[in-house]
C-alpha cells in the first residue's frame, strides 16, 4: 500500500512531446525516458457499488504478467490528487480479492459477495513516456500518456494528458513546475481520473453534473489559518467542480461556477485583513474577468427559461412577437454559451488556479502565529459584524433605491451570506438555521428583481445592435410590471431581515 500524489494537465499530443522534449524538462531530468504500452480493463458489479464505495479496480497487463491495482481517494494537498493505492500480482485478467493485504478493504471487497459479481466494464490502452526529473528538492515523474479509454458498450474517448506524480518531498512543488509547464504550452487542467472518465462512458447519466458549495461545516478545534485555508480551497473545489459542466454548456453548471467565484472573492474579502493586499486584489481582478465572462451565458439561460415563458403568459395575445423574441433569445444564448464553452480550458484559468491554490497554503502558513491562538469565533464574528452592517448601511424601502443602489445592496447581502454560510457552523441551533434562512429567501427575491431589471437590458442590447424586429417594447412593458410586483412582495421580507437578531451575537 502507498499513497499517489499527481496532477493532471491535458493538451493536444503533439504540444504535449514538445513540453517532454523542452530545454527546460531536458535540464530537470535526472534519467533516461521510458515508453511502455499500458492496457488497464476496470471492473465493478453492474451497479457499480465498488464506485459508489469510491474504490477503483482495475488489472494491468504486463510483460511478465498481469498487475492488480485498487485505488481509493484519501485528504492531501489542495490542487493535488491523492489517492491510497493497493497493487498485487495475479495470474490472469481476473480480480483476486485474496491478493489485497488490507482486511479492511478485502472485506469492502467481499460484502455481500460483490466480488462474485465483478464484470469488466471499460478499458485504457495508453502508451506512456515516463521522465524521472528532480525539480525544488523534491523527486517528481513525468507521465505522458497517449491513448484512449474504451467502454463495453461501444463509448470511447481519446486520451492525452501528462501525469506528475510526486515521489518524494513538498507536494507544492507539483505546483510549482506545472506553473513553470504552463510557460512552455497551453495547458489545461484534468480534473477527472480515467477511472472516472471511463464509469461516464460506461454509463452516461454519470457524465459530470453540476456541483453546488460544500455546506459540511469547519472541523471542531480549527485554527484561523486552518479556517482561511479550509474555507478558500472548498470554494475553489466547488469552482473546479464545474469546469466540465461548463465545457458542455449545462446552465446550472454556469451558475454554479458564477456562484463559485462570487464565493471565492467573498472569501478574499472576509479576510483581507489578513493577506497582502496587491496579492489579494491581483486575484480578485482575475477571478471578476472568469466572472464577467460567465455573466452573458447566465442572463440568457434565465431569460429563456424564466423570463421568456412569463412574457408569454402576461400577453396571451401577441404570440407571434413572444415567439420572434423566443428565436433570438435562443440564438444569443447558444452563441454566448459556445463562446465560454472552452473557458476553462484555457492557459489562463489553468495559471490562476495554479497560483492561487499555491498562493492560499502560502498565506495559511505565514499568517500572524498571534492569530493561530485567536478564537476562530471572536474572529469570524468581527468579519460578520462588517458584513451585516454594511448591507444594513441603507435600509430605506427597495422601492426608494435607485436600480444602481438596489444592485449594491444585492452584492453586499450576497457577501454577507456568503459570510454567514462560511462561519454558520460555528454557532450551530435554530437560531443560526432561522437567520439563513431569512438570508437566503431574501437573497433569491433580490436575484428575482434582479433578473427581472436584467431582462430588459438583455433583449434592448440586441436590438440596439441591429436586429430585424424590435424586441424591448414588449419586453420592457412586463419588466415594469414585473419589478413593481416584486418590490412589493420583497419589501416584506427586507423590513423583517432588518429586525433579525445576528446568531453571531445572540444569548
């Protein structure tokens, strides 16, 4: 048994070569380049319950035999995979529960005679290029792998990403040389395993769907800088969870990965009293760019799933305008959404998380050592203190607020929750719960008044750009409507958030 620690970075083969090939590789390299051909067959019951025990098991063909490998994900360093890894020699391409020496996963393995049920269900055949190199002190392997992933039912996909696995030494190292790789090509990030590509062929419904926020709560005992650093490496988890969502242009997956960055400068924010402000502001700016590009993408799902179905039930009468406003608020959205479908993948994205995941355990390590004796609670309430009193910086009725002071109000709430929920589990009860909740209803009717507001300035900037047929008219009557409707019923909930007594500071 050991553990395996590697990231992960995809690009066509031929730039992948070029980078084994670089000057740069060529003078880290400590020994010569191996080439093997790897064929690997996974196997797991027809209801995939080694999968669901997250558990990995696959046989290896080798030139002197067959290998058997389980593998199962285990905490490590942030922006890294790891995982716990258990290999045995076996006879032939048929699984041996016998040959794990662990009795804790043989008998994982064995539960209700699941390993009788063992059927392969996808294959990889890569051929590798291995390069041993020697990078900051640490001993890291070069894997490229070419090839593709096959499953029994007719589904495959290619493969070309190149492996560093660290063998020994600081797993920030890892992130550092792929910053340096990323210097020599276009890199992207890979965020799944081929065992998880090859279930999704095996099975698409597990194709990877969006993801929200990680609502589990900070450990019991936790410092400040393990709270800072917990809570920055969940969101940007929750971020890289819907990059491949994203590329397939599923609209929860935009929302989430806008919610995802909204959470991560929230986070930036709530403790900026506590990082250098240059580095701090450096990745706000690159984390508002991801987010602005995500913006269009987002306001066209919503008007075509929300908005556009409500302009058809308030005029019951003018169908064919509604159905010529329908076609080019699908046109648009297809076009917008195609335009980010390879955000993600781009060299930019690839070197913001890089360096950010770097930059988050840096500052953990060197925050203040007063802080580290600090009550995470006394802490965490001096950030929500400011949060709420700044969103409560203006509390004239919402009908009284211009559209632009309405917006920042929205904005400032949403730092507030976002607060709420990263330090909530720290006051647990029905106080707390009561709170979010009023948060959160309050939150979603600003979203509404927002979406409703953003609807007209969507379909108007089409036409102002010269479509055939004038939309905004039509669409700009019911946003009017709409808004002095939803003020009214949001107001309620705004005079009540007003008189709710922080959980921060309560009893």
């Amino acid at each position: 048994m050991h553990d395996e620690i590697e990231l992960k970075l995809q690009a066509p083969p031929a730039a992948l070569r070029d980078i084994l090939e670089s000057e740069f590789v060529c003078k880290i390299r400590v020994g010569a380049v191996s080439t093997r051909r790897l064929v690997s067959t996974y196997f797991d019951t027809p209801r995939h319950t080694l999968r669901k025990d997250g558990i990995a098991l696959r046989i290896r063909r080798l030139p002197d035999g067959y290998e058997q490998t389980l593998k199962s994900p285990v905490p490590g360093a942030a922006g890294l995979q790891t995982y716990r890894e258990w290999n045995s020699r076996v006879p032939d391409c048929v699984p041996v529960i016998a040959a794990v020496d662990d009795p804790e996963v043989r008998s994982i393995l064995s539960l209700g005679n699941r390993h009788k049920r063992l059927v392969p269900l996808f294959t990889t055949d890569v051929e590798r290029n291995t390069l041993p190199a020697r990078f900051g002190g640490c001993d890291i392997e070069l894997a490229l792998d070419i090839g593709r992933i096959e499953a029994g039912n007719g589904n495959s996909e290619s493969v070309s990403e190149l492996e560093l696995e660290l063998l020994d030494g600081d797993p920030s190292s890892v992130l550092e040389l792929a910053l340096n790789l990323t210097e020599l090509g276009d890199l992207s990030l890979g965020y799944l395993t081929k065992a998880e590509r090859g279930y999704a062929l095996a099975r698409p419904a597990l194709r990877q769907q969006a993801g929200k926020a990680d609502k589990s709560g900070l450990a019991q005992g936790i410092t400040v800088p393990g709270m800072f650093e917990a809570i920055l490496n969940s969101t940007l988890e929750h971020l890289r969870a819907n990059e491949q969502p994203v590329a397939a242009g599923l609209p929860e997956g935009v929302h989430q990965a806008r919610v995802a960055i909204r959470r991560l400068r929230a986070a930036l924010w709530a403790f900026r009293g506590i990082l250098p402000v240059e580095e701090r502001k450096a990745f706000n700016r690159e984390l508002r760019w991801f987010q602005r590009q995500l913006s269009p993408a987002r306001d066209w799902h919503v008007f075509v799933k929300e908005t556009l179905p409500a302009v058809r039930s308030a005029y019951p009468g003018r169908r064919s305008t509604a159905a010529r406003i329908g076609k080019t608020a699908r046109e648009e959205r297809a076009r917008v959404t195609g335009d980010i479908a390879g955000l993600f993948r781009d060299v930019r994205y690839t070197r913001l998380v890089l360096g950010f995941t770097q930059w988050v355990a840096k500052q953990s390590a060197s925050i203040d050592n007063s802080l580290s004796g600090q009550p995470v609670t006394e802490f965490a309430a001096g950030i929500l203190d400011e949060s709420h009193r700044k969103f409560l910086s203006d509390t004239r009725p919402l009908s009284r607020m211009s559209a632009k002071k309405r917006h920042t109000l929205r904005k400032r709430g949403k730092k507030l929750r976002y607060a709420c929920e990263f330090f909530s589990s720290l006051w647990p009860g029905q106080h707390t719960e009561k709170y979010l909740r009023s948060m959160k209803h309050l939150q979603e009717a600003l979203g509404v008044i927002n979406d409703v507001s953003v609807a007209g300035q969507s379909i108007g900037s089409l036409d102002s750009a010269g479509a055939e047929t004038r939309h905004d008219k039509l669409v700009g009557e019911w946003s009017d409507m709409r808004l002095a409707e939803c003020l009214r019923e949001t107001q309620p909930k705004w005079r009540k958030f007003q008189k709710q007594e922080p959980f921060w500071r309560s009893g």
